[in-house]
C-alpha cells in the first residue's frame, strides 16, 4: 500500500537525517522533494501546491527543540497535512443501524464491497445485516451477490424476479427492512456516468431513504475515479468513499486527494479479495502507514480478528511451536508482506528482513519442517544433532540444509526478540531496526 510514495518520502528524510539545525536551504529542498514524490504519485495538483504551501509556512523559521531533528520536525508536520487531507473519520465509534445505498461505475468492486460490508457489520458489530441486489443489468450480478451471502452466511432479499425494474424491487425489499438493523442495497453501474445511470440511483434513492449513500472507487484508477465522484456527489449527495483495491496501489494519489477534490470522506477500504478484507478508514493510522512509521494498532486489531492470545510475552516464551502457531496467524493477516505493512520502518528495510524471502510458500515449508520434529526436539532445539535433522529433513520432504536454515533463523528470531525487547525506549525504531537486521 502506497510503496512508492513511501520510499521517495523515506529518501526525503534520510536527506535530513543527523542533520542539528533546520536551514532555510533544507526547507527549501524537503519541499521540493515532497512536491515531486505527491506529483509522482499522482496526488492532485490543486492538493500539491496546498500541502507544501502550507508546510512552507510551518517549517519557515521553525525553532527547532534540542531534542527534536529537522528529520522528525519535517516528517511531524507532512503527518499533519497528511492527515488533515485525508479527514476526520469516526466510521470506527460504532455503526448505526438503517439503510444503506452502494452505488459506483461498473468494475469499481461494488458488489463485492457490499458483501464485505455486510459481513463486517455482522460479524463485528452483531448486526443483522439484508443485501439487496439491484444491479438488473449485469446479468451475473444478482447471482454474484446471493453466492457471496451464501456463503459467508448472510441474509440476501430473494423475492423478485430479476425481470423487475431496480425500483420495484427496492419497494418490495423496504417491506422487510423492519426485521434487519441494516440493509445494504447494491445498485447497478456502468462503464461511465451518464443520465439513465443518475435518474435510476435518485429514483432508488426516494424509495429506500439510505441513511448512508456510498460511492465505491477502484483506487487504482487514480485521478479518473476521482472525476466520477464529483459527478455523483452532485447528483445524490454521497455521505462517504469506500476505496477498493488499497492493497495493489503503490502510488497512493486518489485516496490522498479524495476528501479534498470530492469534499466526501473515506469511510472504509478494500484491502484484498477475501471476504474480511475491509477496513474502517483511520486518517491517522493511514498516513503512519504511508509515513513508513507502521500501524501498530490496527496490527493488534487483526490478530484480535483471529482469537490470538499473546503467547510471547518475552524471548523466554518462544518455542518452534509457538513459531508455527505465529506462522499461520501472519498468514490469515495477509502473509509476510501483510504483516510487515504494520511495522515501523519496514517499507525501507524489509527487503533485508529475514533474508529478504517474503515466499508464502516457505512458511509452509518451514511448517512441515516443524511439524516433523517430536514435541522434545520443538520445545528444546539444541538436541537436534545431525541424525535428527537428517530424520526431520526425510520426514518433511525437505534438504538438511533447509531444516538447518530454518533453526538458525529460529535462533535469530530469539535473538531479534531480546533486541525488540529493548526498543520500547528507543527514540529511533526504524534506525534500532536496521542495525537489528544488518
């Protein structure tokens, strides 16, 4: 997410780095560099000029305290702009329950949001949660929604015929809507805005009277989506974005410029295929992420998702099954990668990161190795001589060399725990883990 955009504004401050004093040529580079990383991202050009300006202003003559950096002064303030253009969210103090109208061009992810949408409320928040389908001109459509319902266990309207009109069957449907906390109806797009497209979304919209109107925009579009929501905005008075595709967009513009070009806030974001991939929108957490200073505590909410309890509490606790328990919990968070994306100083240095392998296929095969081993050998790993390896390596169908990697790195990761352990003080995490994996 918004690796690109990461890495040059990295460079930014590394620039800056042990620098003491905050000059009037360094303000001048920093904002020219940061003017050139928003524009190679493709971030508005009216929201380019708005954020440096403004930078320009606060870092101007800016005195700097003993125990501040021009690198932490400068990266203090862009995460301020950085959060006030993306706006203040509070989707995550709860969900109220009524009508909900999804609405967006064809192939923006619409259908699929909607289910995710829908299981979220559901499984989060305890809601009894209906989708409705009114998307009458994609023939699969309506087969898509009532399959993704099928099976993830949600509620889907199935009384009409998908001969009716969107609004006959939005009047049938507001009948039931009484039995549910939320009903999500998922209206039809089209490859552009046009006049038909509008007419149908404010007929739906009389009839079911949403308390929230969601347009849904493939943030890979970029600056394009961003020209379609103005358009729907001024047609049905949008109440919030939801951004699909976050996880593919290295670059980062439309959702940098969204709040500012449409005037709507960003309300949730898609984040991967699966069905519990969305995410409530956090302005700050997001600009950390982009900001290379990780998202520790929405980390926590995803191992929370999956019941996990904190077996380590320090590098006494690890155990080779603790690791395969940890190995298949990072996997259920978007693997390796995912699980990096939540660290500070990560989108930096994570190609150096356990030897730079990110292959989700290797935990897999470093599972098999683990689960080879008798519970004496995975609760003391010294004993493993080499008869014992050569049986592990036979019996998880791997090379010695592979079941040697593998306790080495379990060595390391033990180390690296110690170290971690250490870090809660430290003013520099990013600069602690660079040593850390040198």
């Amino acid at each position: 997410m918004f690796s690109e955009l990461s890495k040059k504004l990295a460079n930014v401050f590394m620039r800056v780095r042990n620098r003491g004093i905050l000059t009037p040529e360094m303000v001048d580079n920093a904002i020219r560099d940061i003017r050139v990383s928003m524009l190679d991202a493709d971030v508005a050009l009216q929201v380019v000029r708005e954020v440096t300006n403004l930078l320009r202003e606060k870092l101007s003559g800016q005195e700097i305290i003993k125990s501040t950096s021009p690198e932490q002064t400068i990266s203090k303030y862009l995460n301020d702009e950085i959060v006030r253009l993306l706006g203040d969210n509070d989707s995550g103090s709860g969900v109220k329950n009524g009508t909900l109208l999804m609405c967006g061009l064809q192939g923006s992810g619409k259908t699929t949001t909607s289910a995710k949408l829908a299981n979220l409320f559901s499984k989060k928040y305890s809601k009894r949660v209906l989708l409705v389908s009114l998307d009458t001109t994609r023939a699969a459509a309506i087969e898509q929604l009532r399959k993704l319902a099928l099976l993830n266990g949600l509620s889907f309207f199935d009384d009409f015929k998908e001969t009716e009109a969107p609004t006959a069957i939005a009047k049938k449907a507001m009948k039931v809507v009484s039995r549910f906390d939320i009903t999500i109806f998922d209206t039809a797009g089209r490859m552009y805005v046009n006049d038909a497209l509008m007419e149908e979304l404010i007929a739906v919209k009389n009839i079911i009277k949403p308390r929230e109107s969601f347009l849904v925009i493939d943030s890979m579009m970029g600056q394009d989506a961003l020209k379609s929501a103005i358009a729907f905005n001024d047609n049905i008075e949008l109440t919030g974005l939801i951004m699909t595709r976050i996880d593919g967009d290295n670059r980062g513009g439309a959702c940098l410029s969204a709040k500012s070009v449409t005037n709507c806030q960003i309300r949730y974001m898609g984040t991967g295929e699966k069905i519990d991939d969305i995410e409530i929108f956090h302005p700050e957490r997001i600009a950390s992420r982009i900001l290379d200073n990780g998202d520790i505590i929405s980390f926590v909410e995803k191992l929370a998702e999956q019941n996990a309890d904190a077996e380590i509490k320090s590098s006494k606790d690890i155990t080779m099954d603790v690791l395969v328990t940890h190995f298949e919990r990072i996997k259920k968070i978007g693997g390796i990668e995912g699980f990096m994306k939540y660290l500070p100083g990560m989108g930096k240095i994570k190609d150096k990161f356990m030897g730079g392998t990110v292959d989700e296929k290797n935990i897999d095969r470093q599972v098999a190795i683990i689960k080879s081993m008798t519970k004496k050998e995975r609760n003391n790993p010294k004993i493993l001589n080499a008869s014992r390896r050569r049986r592990i390596a036979a019996g998880s169908g791997q090379q010695v060399s592979d079941v040697n990697r593998l306790i080495k790195k379990y060595e390391e990761i033990k180390v690296m725990m110690k170290k971690i352990e250490k870090m809660a003080g430290n003013k520099n995490p990013q600069a602690a883990l660079e040593r850390l994996l040198k």
